[in-house]
C-alpha cells in the first residue's frame, strides 16, 4: 500500500501542472487499442515480452497538406515483469511543417491482486519542429514579414501516466506535454504538439464462445480550449487470431457552437481489421470515414501497422495480452 500511495502521489504532482492556452491536438491513431504506449507510458512492458509496432496513417487523403503520421515504438519488460522500458519515435507532417519526436518511456508495476497490476509510466524526450518557408503559398509574397527560409526548434518533452489491468480488464488515465507550450520562446513553432494532452481509457475482454470474444473500449481525451472527443470501440476476436471491429469518434460540444461549416466536428467511423499471420507477427488495416463537413469531399484516412512479438514461438498463446 505504501507503493501505491507514492505512486498515485507523483502521478498527481506530475499532472498537477497548470496550463492556459488555445489547444492544438497532437497526431491520432484509430489503433491504438492495440499499442497504448501511443497514449500512456505506463503501458511499457505491460504485455510481459518485447515488441515492437510500426504505424503510418494518411489522414484526409487528397486534401492539400493533410497530415501524414509515421510511427515505430518498442517496448519490453524486466525484473520478472515489474518493470518496463519502452522507446516511441514519431514523424508528423501537415502542410509545410514536420515533427519529429522522441520518448524514452519507464514503468514501474506493483502487483495489486491475483491477476491484477498497477503501474505508473514516466515518457520523457525531445521533439524538433520544422518549418519549409518554400511550401508556403503567400497571398502578397514581397510581404517583408514572411521568412521563406527553413526554421528549426528543439524542445524536451515529458509525459506521464497510470494503467491498472487484469486478465479481462484496464484502465488508465495519462498526461501528455507536461512542459506547456507557454515555456518556450519560439510559442510560434512549438505550438503544434506542447499542450497538456490528458487521456483515459478503459476496456475489457468480454468471452462469447469458446471461439469468440467481444473487446468494448473507450478512449477519451481533454485538451483545453476545444472540445472533450471520444472514441467509442467494439472489436470482435475469432479463433484468437482475427480481429474485426469498428470505432465512432465524436465530441461532447460545451455550450453554444454557431459554426456553419462545423469543421471542428470530429465525427467519423472507423473499421478495423487485425491479424496474426503467425503467432508472433500481427498486421493491421484501419479506415475512417468522416462524418463532418469533410464527407462530402471524400477525404477519408488510412492506417496500416505491423506489429512483432519478441518472443519464443507459443508464448503469445500461453499468455495473451489482448490491451
């Protein structure tokens, strides 16, 4: 129990710091059920062997400048599976302006039942913003403000989170870009990816037939200044080999919106397929489809990922981590 005090204790004072600012949202992936070092870095080692995940997902296809996001993180387990270590780099390209970023990610995990663990995760790093001046298409190019040259910034980044998890169960709660944005000098750059991200998430692993599972999740995630988003999931899994299912991403609007175009709307489905082609390698295929103004243009999004366990051929099966 003293464990678990010091533990929810650095949590809060590690969350506990304030920020006010105009929020920009940093890169989402619709699969990310399935890799939660993505949201929360008290997933390092949670599934108790290595693995590794490559994802690359082109959102709002043939829109000028639509985002284009490459990942590859990995993480293991170590001291019996206690502790866990985890690596996350990410590319982030929208318009004439790319992200770069790295985490290095601990955990720390006490058992709190039977089957039932809880961990706090520690994410810290650096990110490098860069701005192409020759991608801009200026309406007055003499403008004598405009500078067409490429500009560069480097800033550490720190995240942290909780994850609790059983056999059939999981939740956690995280906080991303814990050094506000309002930190830097150059805010102008460094705005894209440095507010507060705060996420929770729960699921559970809901046995059907002796072939079939249900997997419901949610995701939800805050940052100040816009509005609460949500990701409603539901994954079939076949033969503990197939996984099928979709989400719907929305957001809870407080008080009055009189946009006309509703461009901030996040409303889009998703379906997703997931499938070990043997044991340890895992292929996975997600396409949204957008219900907001953007439909109609029909700029929708595609994620591809692969994933590999770093284990000995049957341990996956002996000890499934379906979170």
């Amino acid at each position: 129990m003293k464990n678990l005090f010091y533990i929810s204790l650095c949590f809060l004072i590690l969350t506990g710091i304030p920020n006010l600012s105009f929020s920009q949202q940093l890169p989402q992936f619709s699969q990310y059920m399935f890799n939660g070092l993505h949201i929360n870095p008290a997933y390092a080692g949670y599934k108790s062997q290595g693995y590794i995940q490559s994802t690359f997902r082109s959102q709002w296809i043939n829109l000028p400048g639509a985002p284009k996001t490459f990942s590859m993180t990995a993480d293991f387990s170590a001291n019996g599976g206690l502790m866990g270590f985890g690596v996350s780099l990410l590319s982030d390209q929208i318009g004439p302006t790319k992200t770069n970023s790295g985490l290095l990610s601990y955990a720390y995990r006490i058992r709190t039942g039977e089957d039932s663990y809880l961990s706090l995760g520690i994410s810290a790093g650096a990110n490098q913003y860069t701005l192409d001046g020759s991608d801009l298409l200026p309406v007055n190019p003499l403008d004598p403000d405009l500078n067409f040259d490429n500009q560069n910034l480097f800033t550490p980044n720190l995240n942290s989170g909780l994850f609790f998890h059983s056999w059939g169960f999981y939740a956690g709660i995280s906080a991303f870009n814990l050094i506000g944005r309002k930190a830097f000098e150059r805010e102008d750059i460094s705005l894209a990816l440095h507010d507060i991200h705060y996420y929770f998430t729960t699921g559970a692993m809901l046995p059907m037939t002796d072939v079939l599972s249900l997997k419901p999740s949610i995701l939800v995630k805050y940052v100040e200044g816009m509005p609460i988003s949500y990701d409603l999931n539901a994954m079939l899994l076949f033969y503990e080999r197939l996984w099928l299912g979709a989400s719907y991403r929305s957001n809870l609007r407080l008080g009055n919106d009189n946009s006309e175009i509703q461009l901030n709307n996040r409303n889009a489905i998703a379906v997703i397929l997931e499938v070990f082609v043997t044991e340890d390698l895992r292929l996975g295929y997600a396409y949204d489809q957008n219900l907001n103004s953007l439909q109609n243009f029909r700029n929708d999004s595609h994620e591809i990922s692969v994933g590999y366990y770093l284990s000995k051929r049957g341990s996956r099966i002996k000890n499934p981590r379906w979170f």
